[in-house]
C-alpha cells in the first residue's frame, strides 16, 4: 500500500510542477495586469509605474526564477488586486468550496446509492419510471435557472429561507439543493445501469433460487459488485465541485474558490490563480487517492 | 405539512433577522478589493468608504445641487501667484485618536501621489507639477503649474488619512469620518460603525453592513425579503415596485467614438450621416430603459457649462444618404466596411443595440460590421495608442462622469494627445486649454462653446444615451438614489421614515 501511495504522490508532483509552468507561462500570455487595473485615461507613466511596482518589467524568465524561489519557502506571492497574500485569499475560498462539495456529495452518494439501487430492482416498474424521470430532468436542468426559481419560490414567495450568502445553517440549504441535483440525476443512472447488470448476474440468480432476501441481495451482493463505476463518476463529480462551483457561488454569494478564480483569470491577478489551481490541484489528487484506495478495497484484484 | 409550516416558521425566524432599527444593510454588485483610500475613486471602493470612513477637503453636492462645499477645509482661496490656501476644519479627529491638521492633509497627497504605490488619484493630476506645503498646523498651500483653477473641485477627489500611514495598500483605512470599519470577513461582508467623537453632525444610521452579490434579480430579491435595505443597480426589468423602486440619471453616457484619421469617417458628410442614419428615439422603452436620455454630450446634463441649445440629431435615413452620395462623388471611399467595436457585457443589452444600429447605418447605405471584444482586449482599441493599418472603426463605450465638471471628460476623450480622443482639431485644444484654465461664468460659457462645437461642426462621435439606472430602497428609508449613487454612497443622507 505505502509504495502505491508514494508512487501515485510522485507522479502527481510531477503533473503539479508541469502544471504550474504552464499556468504561470499561459497566463501571462493574456496580457498586462496594469492595462486592466488600471482606469483607462492613465498615462503610459502610472503603467510604468505600475509593472515597476509588481516586478512586471522583469524578463519573464526572471519572474518566474523568483515565483519558483518564492514558493520553495512557501511563499505564494501577493494578489494585486487585494492587496494580501495569494495563499491567504485561495485559502479561506477552498476551505468554503470544500465543505460544500463534502456535504453535496455525502448526500448525492447516500441518496443516488439507495434510489438507483431500488430502481434498478424493479426495473420497468413505477418507481423506476419516476426515478429515471426525475434524474434526467435533474441532470439536465440548468443550474442558474433552477437556482434563480428557488430563491424565488423558497425565499421570496415562501419566506422560508434566507436569499443567498452565509452566516447561518438555512444558508446552506439552498445552494446544496440546487448543487445537489446534477450530480444525483447523473449517479442514479449510473448506479441504476450498473445495479441492472450486476443483478442478472449468475451469483444473484443463486442466491435468489437459495431464498436470500431482496435487501441483502441488493445492498450486499449486487451493490459491493456494482459500486466500481459508481465510485469513478462519484469521483469525477466530486472534482468538478472541488474546482468550485461558479454560478452557485456567484448567484448565492457563496465566497468559494470558483468565482474567486474566474474572478482572478478575468483581472489577471496571476499569483492568486496559480495559488488556485495549485491548492485544489493537491486536494483533486488526495480525492483521486482516495478513490484508488476505495477500489482496491470493494475489488481485491485491483490490488494485485 | 404541520411539519413543514413549522420548521419554515423556525427557519424565517432565525435566518432572515431583518435589518431593523438604526442598522441598515447595503447589497453591492461587487466586494471591494482593498478599502485603500486613494483608491476611493473606484466605484467599489468608494460606495464604501468615500465620506464614511475617509473624508476629502471639499465635496460636490450633487444631491443637493449647492456646488463646492467645505467638509475638512473650512474655507480656500487663491493667493496672488495662482496657488491655493486652504483653510482646515479645527477639532478633527481620525478614528484611531489622532488629531487632524496640515501635515496630515500634506501627507496624504504625497502618498497619493508616490508612484511606489499605484493609486488612481495621480491619473487626475496629470499634466501638471503640483506640490502641497504646510503653512501651520491648520493652513495648506496648494501650488500648481499651469495655475489651476479647479484645484479645489480636483481635491474632491483626494481622501485624507492620518500622517502615520503607511506607503503600501491598506485593508484597515483610518479616517475622519463619520463611520470607522469594524469587520471585514473577506468574500462575505464589511461592516462600518458610527464614530462617537465624529466632528460633524451625528448620522442617523449607527451601523451599516455591506453584503455582495453579483447577480441583479438577487440582489432586488434581498430588498424584497428585507434582507437588505438598499441594493443600488438592479435590473430594469426587476424594478417592477413602484414603492421601493426608483429609476434616476446615473452618470454614464454610451457613445460611439469615431477615429477622424482613417477614410471614410474623415469626411464630416460622412460622420454627419452615421448621426441622422440612427433612430435613437426607437430605442428608449425597447432596448434601453425608459427615462434614458438622448446625448448631445459625452458627459451628463448637470455638468457646469451644459448647452441645452445642442440639440439631438434628427433621424433622416433620407438625408443621410444624400450626404453619402454627396461624398462618393467627391471621390471619398463611402464603401469602405465600417467596424463597430464592443466590450462584452458593458451595459445591459449591448449586443442588442449595437446590431440595432448595425441594422440603421446599413440601411442608409454604409457597410458595417459589429465585434465584441472583453475588457482588455477592448482596451487596446479603446485607448492610445491605436493600432497601425486599422481600418475605420466605431468604438462603443460607456464613459462615467460624475464629477461635475467637463475637464474629466473632454481632455482625455477629445484633445489631440487624450488617451481616447479620435479627433486632432486645434481649436478645440484651444477651447479645453482656457476652459480649463477659466473659472466662474466664463468655464461655463467656453465648456459650452465647446460642447456646441464639438456636437454640431466637428461632429465628433456618435452620442447615443444618457443613462440611467435603478435601484431598490427598503420603504422604512427615508433616502432616494442620485447620479452619484454608482461611485458613492454617503450614509449620512441616509434617514429614517
């Protein structure tokens, strides 16, 4: 186990520092911070000014020498635009766009698991029709229009919720909702389909003929042998919320990492966008090691 | 169901506290960036700290119409030799205990003024050698060269801080206003607090809390539910409440600036046809909001020196023609595609209108063709210098001056080395140059010349509409929205009902 781990981890700092040259190259290929930050009517000089003051003047091979001394102390530079440490600014961003992909996806797994496993028991059948239904308008709903009618049925016509922002639990409710409908069309499917498969399988018609019950064949049996492309779309879903979730964050004014990159990309703050992708990089690798390990644990011969 | 109603009840009962009592909550478009205060002049740090945390020497009374006022200076001069003495408030104090006087006004502006930060208030100061000297403790000497006889309106914009601070960006200002900054939790919320040693005339309001949200329809939804007391720059189509929805002049103008130097538009027969080939009257109510204005100028009606004699380009397809054909047969290249440039999302339904335009100019006979660029990109072709080999082109803008005065506008948009001017005429840098230097009846008179000039012989641009916005006030305010509301938000006008 150690030597996969350290294995996976080696290969996953490599793609890191390939990463962060390219970022760093690419994004200063989009061109001058100072065009954007400052007014339009400012003279060539404050520009000047300005590339001096952020070391912008400097060969970009000298850049990014520093950016790469810098960062070997842990340093990820300052943002431009606010005027404090880049580290500092993703940071308190990831740490919302986490908890909100850990509690969506806790519940989109709990509840996509159980739905897709019925579903696919009584395949045909009443439930399985309203599943399969409801999933695929889930899936294909547009998440700003189901957000907008929320906040309006929920918060303004029904009072019952707050609009937007933080501060309380009721905060949270909308956005995971509306966050949490996509990826839960998405998995019952996969688990539905998967779940078909796994229980015209030779070992449950066996255990059927023998009498086991329905419900330690479907959660027991069939589900441990369905869960493999279950946990690989879990994963991928799980990654996109980790890179945050940009019109949630922007419709509820939920301070995540989402916005807070676009944001950055749009207003060339450079040091902020690479301290980004740097940070939700290393958590999408501990995600995918996670995912490694939960394979080789539902299927003993992944592990050889 | 019970269930239902009464966790709903809970949750209305905790979540949504609504803003009560003296407290009142503002809903932005945007989160400040820094609250560095010469950056005050940005409008998203400004509506924050402009007048409420940190004060300037004078003020415009915009809402009020009275003109220069005092605020830390009590009374300014102009001295034999041209310079500017300025006479400061006594008793002041800044938030963190420390008394007001000369050395931090002088302070201010060097730091202001010190290119190892990058702060906008410079940009205003250009092209001119200015320097401030201490008199006493309570006297300033501004001195100017060339004299400068709308020093004190330019020291509008120069917010003062104590002599202590620091030459970097700050996220704490110090100021002497009314109000000091008691929180900042980054990506959620700031909060101002009323000061009780405050100088002047105690605010009615004692706290005021800023909350950000990008999207419109939520930010009028936050007023709806009493989760906020004011959310300025809604949408128009979400202002549909006539009690707590006003629609007022803000002080942007949309204009289409035309580059002289390139054939066809260096002809005025041609320039004036692109003017009457355009229904600006079909698109107020359709695509640009009732109550919007048609423009004669590139700034707003309440600037000193308006012209009201300038009067809109009559829509005449016919004529526009003729003038086309007039310029053909002098051998002018009328055939020549026409680019119409655009900033992506610069106000609400720019595509819409720039195609309807499109639409206008081609059925009076010109070739155009309408781009959209983002901001940057845009920038390059907005703003000096231009590129070489570009072909004829209208760049669609949106200027904001809410300043009062034409000098923030006509140097940088129309004099021969602005940064945006497609025009090179002498007599108009002529005109900016006295206007500029000229105090009283006689700046008013020339900016008027002027406006009348560059409207109607020069035929400068494309002017299209004054606009206007919206926004939602909580009906327990007493407190209407103004032209200055977009850059600043002073919460001492606010009052309760």
């Amino acid at each position: 186990m150690i030597p996969f781990i350290r294995k996976r981890a080696f290969a996953s700092l490599v793609s890191l520092i390939l990463l962060i040259v390219a970022v760093f190259f690419l994004s200063r290929l989009t061109g001058d911070p100072a065009a954007l930050y400052l007014p339009s009517e400012a003279s060539e000089e404050m520009r000047q000014q300005f590339r001096e003051v952020h070391g912008l003047n400097d060969p970009i091979m000298v850049q990014f020498g520093r950016y790469v001394w810098d960062l070997l102390h842990l340093d990820m530079g300052e943002s431009i635009r606010k005027a404090r440490p880049a580290f500092d600014v993703v940071a308190e961003a990831f740490w919302w766009t986490l908890q909100l992909a850990l509690i969506t996806m806790t519940l989109v797994t709990g509840a996509a698991i159980v739905i897709g496993s019925l579903a696919a028991f009584r395949a045909g059948g009443f439930f399985d029709r309203v599943a399969s239904v409801t999933s695929l308008i889930g899936a294909s709903a547009p998440d700003f229009w189901v957000a907008i009618v929320a906040i309006v049925v929920f918060a303004v016509g029904l009072g019952w919720l707050p609009t937007s922002g933080t501060g309380s639990v009721w905060h949270w409710i909308l956005p995971i909702a509306v966050l949490f409908i996509r990826p839960f069309g998405l998995i019952v499917q996969v688990v539905r389909g998967s779940m078909i498969t796994a229980l015209s399988s030779a070992y449950v018609k066996t255990a059927r003929a023998k009498g086991v019950k329905a419900r330690p064949i479907i959660f027991v049996h069939a589900l441990r042998n369905a869960m493999l492309p279950v946990i690989t779309v879990i994963g991928d879903q799980a990654a996109a919320l980790l890179n945050g979730a940009v019109v949630i964050e922007t419709i509820f004014g939920f301070p995540g990492v989402g916005k807070l990159m676009i944001d950055s990309i749009l207003q060339r703050d450079f040091n902020v966008v690479l301290a980004a992708i740097m940070i939700t990089a290393v958590a999408i690798f501990l995600m995918n090691l996670l995912i490694d390990l939960a394979y080789s644990a539902l299927d003993p011969r992944i592990r050889h | 169901m019970k269930k239902a109603l009464l966790w709903g009840a809970f949750a209305a009962a905790t979540a949504m506290t609504p803003a009560w009592g003296q407290d009142v909550k503002i809903v932005l478009n945007e989160e400040a960036d820094v609250l560095e205060p010469c950056m005050a002049t940005r409008s998203n740090v400004g509506r924050i700290t402009m007048q409420n945390i940190n004060e300037t020497l004078t003020f415009l009374d915009i809402k009020g119409g009275s003109g220069l006022q005092p605020k830390l200076a009590e009374s300014w001069e102009q001295q034999a030799d041209g310079s500017w003495r300025f006479k400061l408030r006594q008793g002041v104090t800044f938030s963190d205990g420390t008394t007001f006087d000369a050395k931090d006004v002088k302070a201010s502006f060097d730091r202001a003024m010190n290119p190892a930060i990058t702060c906008e208030v410079p940009r205003y100061f250009g092209g001119m050698t200015i320097s401030a000297e201490v008199v006493d403790d309570h006297t300033i000497d501004f001195k100017a060269d060339p004299v400068q006889p709308i020093l004190p309106l330019l020291l509008t914009l120069l917010t003062i801080v104590p002599e202590e601070t620091p030459v970097e960006f700050i996220r704490e200002p110090v100021g002497t206003g009314p109000f000091k900054l008691t929180e900042w939790t980054p990506g959620q919320q700031i909060v101002l607090t009323a000061r009780d040693d405050y100088w002047g005339e105690k605010p009615a309001v004692t706290t005021a809390t800023y909350l950000f949200r990008q999207d419109p329809a939520v930010r009028a939804a936050m007023v709806a539910t009493g989760e906020a007391d004011i959310a300025p720059s809604i949408s128009a189509q979400d202002a549909t409440n006539a009690a707590t929805d006003f629609s007022y002049l803000d002080s942007e103008t949309v204009y289409a600036r035309v580059d002289h130097s390139i054939a066809p538009l260096n002809d005025v027969r041609v320039r004036k046809a692109l003017n009457m080939a355009i229904d600006r009257q079909a698109f107020l109510g359709t695509l640009v909001p009732d109550g919007t204005l048609l423009a004669t100028a590139v700034y707003p009606p309440p600037t000193l020196g308006w012209n009201p004699d300038v009067k809109v380009w009559d829509y005449n397809p016919e004529e526009a023609k003729k003038l086309l054909e007039e310029a053909r047969a002098d051998g002018v290249a009328v055939d020549t595609p026409i680019t119409i440039l655009g900033r992506t999302a610069n106000f609400p339904n720019n595509v819409e209108i720039l195609e309807a335009v499109q639409q206008m100019l081609q059925e009076a006979g010109f070739t155009v063709e309408v781009k959209f660029y983002e901001v940057a990109e845009f920038e390059t072709y907005y703003s000096k210098p231009y590129a070489e080999g570009r072909g004829p082109q209208l760049v669609v803008a949106m200027h904001d001056n809410s300043k009062g005065d034409p000098s923030f506008s006509m140097y940088f948009k129309y004099a021969s080395d602005g940064r945006q001017s497609g025009i090179a005429d002498p007599k108009v840098d002529d005109l900016i140059a006295r206007a500029s230097a000229a105090t009283g009846d006689e700046r008013a008179a020339l900016w008027k010349e002027l406006q009348a000039y560059l409207h109607d012989e020069v035929v400068a641009d494309v002017l299209l509409f004054h606009m206007v916005s919206f926004s939602r006030v909580n009906e327990r305010l007493d407190w209407t929205p103004t032209m200055a509301t977009n850059s600043m938000l002073p919460l001492a006008d606010i009052k309760f009902k």
